[in-house]
C-alpha cells in the first residue's frame, strides 16, 4: 500500500512464483506483474485494475479527452502516487484525492513561513500560459467534488479548487478559491491591491510571498457542502466590458462577480485538488473526490440541461446564501477580527 518493494512484498512475491512454479529473479518489475497476472487468470482470481497517480490516462477518466489535454500536475505536488487513485465513488468515476501531515511537498509550501507544515498541496491545474484561460475569451467549467464530513478542521483551512490569475508571469494567491477555514465554509475573493514580502523555506532559500486583502463569504451551513456531490457550473466571460463571473451549485446561483477577476493579468487558471495551508495544529488526513471535469467556450458544449436559465441568471454583484460578507487582510494576523461588510440577506448585492 505504500508503493515501496520492501522485504515483506518480496518474500511474499518470492513464495507465490516459487508455489507457481516460477523463480523470482530478483528485480520486481513488469516481467513479475505479467507471471502474477497469468497466475491469477491460471486461478479465476479477479483482479480489478488499480489507477493510481496524475498520469494523462488517469485523468481521462474523470475528464473528457478534449478537456484532460489542458491539465498537467502542480509542480508542488506530493510525491505519494497513490495519493491520486480513481475510485467508484457514491454512483460515479472518481479521483480521490488524499493528504496528509506524512507528505512533505515543495519547501515553499511545507516550510512557507519557516515552520513544517504550514502549507500543502496536491493540485492539477491548466497548464500555465499554455492552456490557461485568456482576455477576451468566453469560458464555462463544469466539474462535480464531494467533500466528507471529516474534511475540515478548527485550526487549518482547506480549498478543494481556486482560480489563480498570473501578474508579470507569475501565479499569485488566488482570485477565486471555495475554502474551508477553521471548520467554516468560505468563498473568497482576491482580485485588488497586493503586498510582498521576503520568506525563507526549508532549504534556506528567499522567495517572494505576496497576497491580497479578501473578501471573504461565510456561507450560512456547512452541511448542505458536505457529504454529497456537488456539481458547480462556471461562467467565466473574459471579454473587455463583458468581464463577469457567475457560478451555480446543484442548479442554484450562488454567486455573481461582475468584473475582471485578474485586472493586472492576462491569464486565469483552474486548480483543483485538496490545498491546505494556515495549519496551527496537525490535523488528520483528509480526502476529497473529483468527478466530471470539463471546459468549453460555450454551455451548450458542456452537454447539460438548462442553459438558458444559467445565460439569464442576474448580472450584479451578489452572494447567495452567505451568512455575512467579511474584508480580510492582516488582521487575524495581528488578533484583530475582520471588518464585517454585510450580513444576510444584504450579502446579495455587496
């Protein structure tokens, strides 16, 4: 299960070609898989092939091929490969996608602050300045993520997904991310002003981090985002005076952004994958699923019902069915709370 050939694996190995009437020749490989597969077939043993890791074939499986071509791993990535398996999960092809405190990821991220831990990521994404989205382009997403009810904590956030816009070249913090912090469930935004500063990783190396103020939607249950599928329906419309962006959960609108969400930037990217980062305390492992990932320049394309009530849907600036609307920059930081914006039913038109 851990992916190593240690003892153990080779002296079963060797036992079962040595009970089969095969010697092991001491290298196991894929001359070994394919005596094991002949002996199972030889025995009636059903065996259920195991797709595990970011690999092209693999994202295929929850993505069409048109779509799967865009996508490549975060550099940042964990190196486990099973912590990227494609299951069937609760009635659909899924990718389940796993974390934990034991995965040590790129130096920036697990030492960002010069402290272990503080960040991690396992994240696919469009891949940059090649397949990311443009100016002056029109763009709809649609994509399905189950979230458990373990997933969350009281002392880190986790984002399933984001949307990240590059300046000079570079990804920033993102513009859009769905979160989950300290156990409440947040959208936030980030598309304004920007602060940078020199940190130090792991490996001793200065790096800039840089970040904006959010605003930041606490949504009214966490309940109704957990332990289902949810199936987001992006409308992304780059285009000069056009610029909005719009996205609906299981049908419902639940947010209208009117505007560029990368005002400094020409591109914007999609990542989905489990990133967490302000962790205070360890927490446990945790897994998200990812299920019917694709992109098109139109909602037609995307083969989904009711196109014409999302091309209608309202066009001001609006949360729905967020608790309170907060501005967020350094003040948890400094112990401060964040100056609350709007509250209910108001958040609808912040």
């Amino acid at each position: 299960m851990d992916g190593i050939i240690g003892k153990n694996t080779t002296k079963q190995l060797t036992k079962a070609l040595k009970e089969n009437g095969h010697k092991f020749d001491g290298q196991a490989d894929t001359n070994e898989m394919q005596i094991l597969k002949k002996i199972a077939i030889d025995k009636n043993i059903e065996l259920k092939e195991w797709l595990i890791g970011i690999s092209p074939e693999n994202l295929t499986q929850i993505m069409d091929e048109q779509t799967a071509r865009l996508f490549v791993p975060n550099n940042r990535n964990i190196k486990r490969s099973d912590s990227f398996e494609i299951v069937d999960f609760e009635g659909r092809k899924a990718a389940k996608i796993s974390i934990s405190m034991n995965d040590k990821g790129h130096p920036d991220d697990w030492g960002r602050f010069g402290f272990a831990g503080t960040a991690q990521r396992l994240q696919v994404q469009e891949k940059p300045r090649v397949h990311e989205m443009r100016d002056g382009e029109l763009y709809w997403y649609k994509f399905s993520i189950y979230i458990p009810n373990d997933v969350g904590g009281d002392f880190h956030t986790i984002s399933p997904f984001d949307l990240k816009d590059r300046k000079n070249g570079r990804q920033r913090d993102p513009a859009l991310a769905f979160t989950i912090t300290n156990n409440q469930v947040t959208f936030q935004l980030k598309s304004q002003g920007e602060e940078c500063r020199k940190i130090k990783n792991m490996q001793g190396k200065v790096s800039d981090f840089c970040e904006r103020p959010g605003l930041i939607a606490n949504m009214k249950s966490n309940k109704k985002f957990k332990n289902r599928w949810l199936d987001f329906v992006f409308q992304i419309d780059m285009r000069k005076v056009i610029e909005i962006t719009r996205f609906w959960i299981n049908g419902e609108l639940v947010d209208v952004i009117k505007g560029d969400l990368s005002p400094q930037g020409k591109l914007l990217g999609f990542k989905f994958g489990p990133y967490r980062n302000s962790i205070i305390k360890p927490p446990q492992d945790e897994v998200i699923y990812y299920a019917d990932i694709m992109r098109r320049n139109s909602c037609e394309d995307l083969r989904i019902l009711n196109c014409e009530k999302f091309s209608s849907a309202p066009s001001n600036n609006g949360i729905y069915g967020a608790r309170n609307l907060l501005r967020c920059f350094r003040e948890p930081q400094q112990g401060l709370p964040c100056p609350l914006i709007s509250v209910g039913h108001d958040c609808k038109s912040f």
